[in-house]
C-alpha cells in the first residue's frame, strides 16, 4: 500500500511538457495522469475500513473481546493519562491482559459476583485520588454500565482476589510451608532459631524493622492498617527475648521471628526467612495453558512486530491458526 501511493504521488508531482514522455515509460502524460489515478484510488480503496462495535477482535479462553471493547480501553487510557492517545495495538494488549487475569481467575475457581463489583464501585468512588480523573472515565462509558462495569471495575476485581488467593492458598505455597513448618518444630523441641535453620538448610538473619504505627504503636488488633504487614501485629504484644511460636507470614515469605530488643517505633530481630513462590512465576506457569486468538490480521502482526520476545507471545495465535 505504502509503495504504491508514493510512486503515485511521485509521478503526479513530476514536472513534463505536454506532448513529453516521463523517464522511460515510454507513454505520454494523459496515459500517465490516468495510471496515476488509478494507483491513488487503489491505495486509498486498500485501506483497510474501520472495524463496527461488534466485530470480534480477539478471544482469551473463553472471554471475547470486540473492537468496541479496544475503543473503550483506548478512551479510559486517555482520561486517566492527561489525554495520552494511544493505538489499537496497545489498547488491545491492555485488554488482554485483564482477560487473561480473569482467565487464570476462572482456572482457579474464583468466582466474581455482582456483589463484588458493586462493593468495588463504592470502594472506587470513596477512595479515588481524583474525582475529575473518575468523571473522565465514567464519561468515556455514558450511559453503558455493563461496559464500565466490566472493562473498568471487574479488573480491579479479579486482581484483588488473585492476589489475596495467592497469597493465603497452602496448595501454591506447600514447598515453603513445609520447610518452615519443620524448622518450627525444631524451635519447639529445644533448638535456636539459628540451629534449626542451619538444620533445615534455611535462612538466617537478624535485621531492624521499623513499626508503621510510629514510636508508640497500640498493641490492640484494631490498630492494625489496612495491608499492613502482621508481623508487626505479633510484635507489639511480644516481650523483648520471646520466640514467637508460630509462623508469621505475608504476601512474600514465612518467617519464624525472636524479638531481642524493642526500641521507639523499631525492633531488633532475629528469625528464620523462607520466601514464598513469586506471583508473577505462578501466574505466568497458569497463564502459559491458555489460547489468545486474534482475528484481525493487521493487529495480530503489529503485536508480534512490537512486542518481540514477551513471554505471553507464546499462547498467542493468529487468524486461522
């Protein structure tokens, strides 16, 4: 297409007499006025013509994207980035992603209800960081709550409940659970924490943390804020030399902590360290399983073309395949 209209444009700009030949072509200038044409009208009529609303653009298992959903992303990107356009390539590949979370989601059996997505809503219009920036995004949807609704806020959804899943489920994290659990044992039958981690080939450490609840922080569980790791928690009821005798873990690792000394808002601790599975290695080893089907020709080759080497190419097919 591109050739084409530039050897149109070429010969229509060219400087020739009436009557003259042009180079070597050998014809005279009506004959090549008239091949000009053409060629320009071919590469206008080769365009390809905007895709309608409903058209299928795309499936991720078993959810289907259209080009009206790729305008949609385009449109939210744009309000919640200072007016930032991006393409139908970049739109897609942010759709698909959502898709594939609410694909792993689906594998893993959690489901996302209506309730959910009304208590993300409320959760949304409370706690925003700009009103305008949320009036923007509701704008791009009008009066297409089913729309907003899905492509917005059920996301924000399936990434919560993921996430927590991952980080709570004993079947993801048993390899580490168990290691933890045996160090444990030992600590209970007598053994330090540094002998029953250098038994059980685990991680021994000593570190200061400092509390979130400043120099003087309530001991009391309602204390506690939202995402907060619950080690700190544990740690404003312990005395300084205690052992703690359970596990303590969060989205990251299981530990196993002995308080040596309490200072203003920080501990000096101890403890045994034994790192969970990373998310993006479980997500990814779930999402590998998965069929991403594009249908659109042009936009199954500009994703290979610009993004090269992404891991998530692999599950991707294209029209046909």
């Amino acid at each position: 297409m591109v050739p084409k209209m530039k050897v149109g444009i070429a010969l229509f700009f060219q400087q020739v007499s009436p009557g003259k030949h042009i180079g070597s072509v050998g014809a005279p200038l009506p004959i090549i006025c008239l091949a000009t044409a053409c060629l320009l009208l071919t590469a206008c009529n080769s365009k390809t013509p905007t895709p309608s609303p409903d058209t299928l653009v795309a499936t991720a298992g078993q959810t289907k994207l259209t080009y009206e959903d790729i305008v949609y992303s385009k449109a939210v990107h744009k309000a919640q980035n200072h007016g930032e356009e991006i393409d139908d390539t970049t739109g897609l590949v942010m759709l698909l992603k959502k898709c594939v979370n609410r694909e792993v989601a689906r594998i893993e059996k959690l489901d996302v209800s209506e309730a959910d997505i009304d208590a993300m809503s409320d959760y949304v219009d409370t706690n925003v960081r700009s009103t305008e920036m949320l009036k923007a995004v509701k704008e791009v949807f009008g009066e297409d709550v089913s729309a907003y609704r899905r492509i917005f806020l059920q996301p924000k959804v399936v990434e919560k409940k993921l996430r927590f899943y991952f980080s709570t489920d004993r079947r993801i994290h048993r390899g580490p659970a168990d290691l933890i659990e045996r160090a444990r044992q030992d600590v209970l039958g007598g053994a330090s924490l540094q002998e029953a981690a250098e038994k059980n080939n685990l991680k021994f450490a000593k570190w200061t943390q400092k509390d979130p609840g400043g120099a003087n922080p309530s001991p009391s569980p309602t204390a506690k804020k939202p995402g907060e790791d619950p080690l700190f928690e544990v740690l404003r009821s312990m005395a300084e030399g205690e052992i703690h005798k359970e596990v303590i873990e969060n989205d990251k690792v299981f530990r196993l902590v002995h308080l040596i000394r309490r200072g203003e808002g920080e501990y000096s601790l101890e403890g045994i360290l034994v790192p969970k599975q990373k998310y993006d290695d479980w997500h990814r080893g779930i999402a590998l399983e998965l069929r991403v089907t594009i249908y659109n020709p042009e936009l199954y080759d500009s994703i290979q073309r610009d993004y090269e080497g992404a891991w998530w190419l692999r599950t991707v097919v294209g029209p046909g395949q």
